[in-house]
C-alpha cells in the first residue's frame, strides 16, 4: 500500500464537503455540472462521479456531516474506480483524509490474494504523503500482525518481525531464549511458556540516544492461547490468534517512534509464550516466584498474560524509565464495561492519563480512563502466596488485573495499562473485520507533544 499516498500536483479533482461547504460550491459551479446533480437526484451527501462533456471523470465530490473525522475516506477509497485524485483540501483535512484512504485500502492478503487495484490519493507535497504512510504502515504493522494465524505467528515468529524492524531503524536486539529465561530469572515467562514445542522468550529492543528522555513499551505476546489445563472452550479460542495483541501494538508504535525519530530512549519488551497444553504445562495451584520477589499462587492458567507480563513489568524497572506503558489483550472484563471499540487504560499518574486522554481525542483514537481502586487488591490475595493470579470474583476483573500488575511497578514510575482488544467484530470506514490497532495513535500523539514541543 506504500503508493496509495503520493505527492503531485495533477489528477481528478477531489473535494470533500460538509453540507455548507456543499451549498457554497455548488453556487459557483456550471449550469452542466448542476444539471447533472439533479439528473442524479444527488442529494447533498455522499459521492458523486462527476463527468465533462465526453462522457470522462472530471470531478468528484464527497459530502459527509463530519468533514474532519480521522476515517472520514475509510469507504471512499473503496467507493472510486482506479485513478489519480487530487485532493482539494485544508493542511488537517490532507492530513485526516489521507490516513483514512490509506487504511481503507487494507486488506491482509498473506493467504487470498487480490488483484483489485485501488485508487491513488494525490497530496500537495511530499511530507503530508510521508507523515500519512507513517501512520498506515504502523496500523498495518499490528493489523497483520494480529491477523497472521498461530502456526505462523509464534514467538520467534515475533522475534524475526522485531528483528527486521531493528535491522531497519538501527535498534539493538536481543533475546533470552527458553531455559535461559530460569537462568536470569524470569521465571514466569517460562513458567506459561514451557509446554509448547515454540520456545518461550523475552524479546528486547533498544533504539535512541543513551542520554534521552526513558520510555518503556511492554507487550503481551501470548501467540496462541489455549487456556492451558484451565483449557478454553472452542467458541472462546477460536480467536486466540489475537491474544498476542498487546505484543504487536506495541510494535506498531515502535516502528511509529523510530520513523519520525522521536528524541526519547526507546526500550520495548515483549514476554513471548504459547499457552499451551503438555505433560510439563503449569496447573491451577501451583505457587511461584517471579523476577521481583513477589509469589503468586496460579489460581486459573488461563489468566496466563498478566504472569508473562509481571517478570517484563519487573525488568522494566530497572533503568527507571520516565514512562512505562504496556499493552495487553487482557480481560474479557474490559470489553464488558467499555465494548470491543473502546479501549481502556489504567494509570498511576493523573497529569499523564488526562494527555493521553485528550490526545486520543485530538487524533480521534479514544480511549478511556478506568479507576486503579485499591481496595480490590484483596481479591487477588491468596492464603499460601503473597497473590493469586486471578480475582475471587469476576466482577471488576480488568480492574483486579490492573491491580495486580501494578504491584509488579516500582512506585516511583511512572505507568499506564492498556487493555485492548486487538480486533474488530464488525465493518467500519477504513476498519474491516479483523485484527486492530487501538490506542497507539493517542500514545503517540502523547509523546509526541511531550518531547518534541515546548
């Protein structure tokens, strides 16, 4: 999709209206282009193909209620026959216009192949084409990702993405790798990981200058999730391809960080397993302990993510990041309280939740603060360990993991949760049934405006 957005300066006329901007064109237009809106009882919404006199596309309009929503193009790109459009616009409405067009030209086609060719977007100048496929390609990073089925999406699977995507922006890699995670002590990755014949593994990325600003991106990568001997039901595994979503969200904004270079010191750490089910897989019962000291009784092996994200959390304590934001596909609960469009977060620090918020709102990726409440601590206590893995009662149970992780956090950073839900379960503007980014957009509008303005 990388010549979907182009810069140029010739192509189909295209503009895009609300219903004011409408009445003000169509005053100025031909007596031919009018008569030719009331031959198509146009009625002042949606499209219209508009020809010249030899029967040719001349011009299109599109006229929508929201001229300036983020997806605003989503089903436009659909809608038009092959071509060049050349889009008629304010610098935030390129901007909105051009993202859209592009992510609704995606298609994961690893498997089923299609010819269809999509029309090209037409912008004025070269960085509105860059900064547009900047923000595609990282959607489409976590789009695939997510949409790739377990037996091919492992995780080294994980591993050879992050490697490319170090190789390419001049990131440092490295891994600790199947026993090696009980040698350096973390051993609840390995605890989740160990029964499946794909190698658990902590992947670890660096990028950036030494001496800037600390951020730590932390990703679920659970690349298949059975529910190990707690075994899940077919109708709720079915989509546990996706429950290495929170991995590959924070590998989309990764790669979004490292392309507009972003003056931080980047760290990104993804615990990658497959919860899996063999003679040696872990069982409801079982107590250990993790990197940072704290036992945890397994009180449900399918609460296996926030186990894998603990020793992750634990590590990322040690360079005393100025931020540490991780994502999770982590409970049902969530989707529950907010619905599968929504995504949730948690954090620590109020000054940073209100910027993510209203960064979220300023590039139309919302998300939605939810309530650290103490007090549900005691549902994850434990008789025999210091935690249970799981709450003793399902209600507020993304509030009871955010609780839990957090108490893998050292208190004096910094830290935000998102628990998402990597996929979409209906069609929108520029968003198909499928794997999904959620929240990446607002993080990095976040960060951008942190450590690039002043």
């Amino acid at each position: 999709m990388s010549n979907i957005i182009v810069s140029g300066v010739s192509g189909i006329p295209l503009s895009i209206l609300n219903s004011e901007t409408f009445a003000q064109w169509r005053d100025k237009q031909a007596s031919s282009v009018t008569n030719w809106l009331n031959t198509t009882q146009f009625s002042g919404k949606g499209l219209s193909l508009i020809p010249n006199t030899q029967g040719e596309l001349a011009e299109v309009i599109f006229v929508s209620n929201s001229d300036d929503s983020y997806w605003l193009c989503g089903d436009l790109v659909n809608q038009l026959p092959a071509g060049q459009y050349q889009l008629n616009a304010d610098d935030k409405q390129i901007k909105t216009a051009a993202f859209s067009w592009g992510l609704g030209a995606y298609k994961f086609d690893r498997y089923k192949k299609s010819d269809k060719q999509h029309p090209q977007l037409i912008v004025p100048t070269q960085a509105q084409a860059d900064e547009a496929n900047k923000f595609i390609r990282s959607v489409s990073l976590v789009r695939d990702l997510v949409n790739t089925p377990a037996a091919d999406m492992m995780p080294q699977h994980l591993a050879e993405t992050m490697t490319d995507m170090a190789n390419e922006f001049g990131a440092n890699l490295t891994q600790i790798v199947g026993d090696e995670l009980l040698e350096q002590n973390y051993p609840t990755i390995h605890m989740v990981g160990r029964a499946s014949e794909n190698t658990p593994r902590l992947i670890d990325l660096t990028w950036g200058d030494e001496s800037a600003p600390k951020v730590t991106l932390v990703g679920k990568g659970v690349c298949f999730d059975s529910g190990g001997l707690d075994l899940k039901p077919g109708a709720g595994m079915r989509l546990m391809k996706k429950d290495m979503g929170g991995a590959a969200h924070v590998i989309g904004l990764a790669q979004l960080i490292m392309a507009n270079n972003l003056p931080i010191r980047l760290r990104v750490l993804v615990p990658a397993v497959e919860n899996a089910v063999s003679a040696n897989a872990f069982r409801p019962g079982d107590v250990i302990t993790t990197r940072k000291g704290i036992t945890v009784e397994i009180d449900n092996t399918d609460a296996e993510g926030r186990l894998v994200l603990c020793d992750a959390l634990a590590e990322a304590n040690n360079d005393k990041p100025d931020l540490m934001i991780d994502f999770a596909t982590l409970t049902g609960a969530m989707r529950i309280a907010l619905g599968t469009e929504l995504p949730g977060f948690f954090s620590n620090d109020d000054q940073v939740a209100a910027g993510i918020t209203a960064s979220g709102l300023s590039v139309d990726d919302p998300v939605w603060r939810m309530p650290l409440h103490k007090p549900y601590l005691d549902l994850t206590g434990s008789d025999i360990a210091d935690l249970a893995n799981c709450g003793k009662t399902p209600f507020g149970g993304a509030i009871t993991a955010a609780l839990y992780l957090e108490a893998f956090v050292d208190k004096e950073i910094s830290w935000s949760h998102f628990d998402v839900m990597a996929w979409n379960n209906r069609k929108l503007p520029g968003r198909p049934v499928g794997g999904e980014a959620f929240g990446i957009r607002a993080v990095f509008d976040y960060l951008q405006n942190r450590y690039t303005k002043t």
